[in-house]
C-alpha cells in the first residue's frame, strides 16, 4: 500500500477525505489508485488529518515542501469602514 492510500486510510476514509477536501468521493479513489494525481493542497489536508502520520513528503516526493513550509501567505489588507 502507497503513502496516499495509507494516508486516505488514516484519514478515516475516501468518504471523510472527499468531504474535508471539497471534492468527490470519486476523485480521492482516482488518487488512492494512482489514476489521478493528488493536489499538493490536499496532501497538506491529508496529512493534518493524521496527525502528521504520514508526511506530504511521502505522499508527493516531487514536491518542494521544504520551500512551500517556509513561506507564508501575504497579509490581508487592512480595509477601513468609514
């Protein structure tokens, strides 16, 4: 069993991964089996969803996660109301 099937298991399931994802049950199959690739935004769910068990990197290899972990999102700015 690969990382992104152990993961979706982990998870609780496709049902409970599709749901947390926003999207198909359907498509967390496609990437258990490999037919699809996962989206590297829902490796990060996945791997929150177990707790750090199983990492991003073990899912998605290719993935610069050292790169994606270091940076942050911009601020919002600041609106005003008046």
């Amino acid at each position: 069993m690969n990382a992104i099937s152990l993961a979706i298991q982990g998870a609780g399931g496709p049902a409970k991964v599709a749901r947390q994802c926003g999207v198909s049950v359907q498509a967390v199959c496609f990437w258990r089996d490999g037919k699809r690739t996962l989206p590297a935004e829902h490796g990060i769910t996945l791997e929150k969803m177990n707790e750090g068990r199983i990492r991003c990197e073990q899912m998605l290899p290719d993935v610069d996660w050292a790169y994606i972990r270091s940076t942050k999102p911009a601020p919002l700015p600041e609106v005003s109301h008046g």
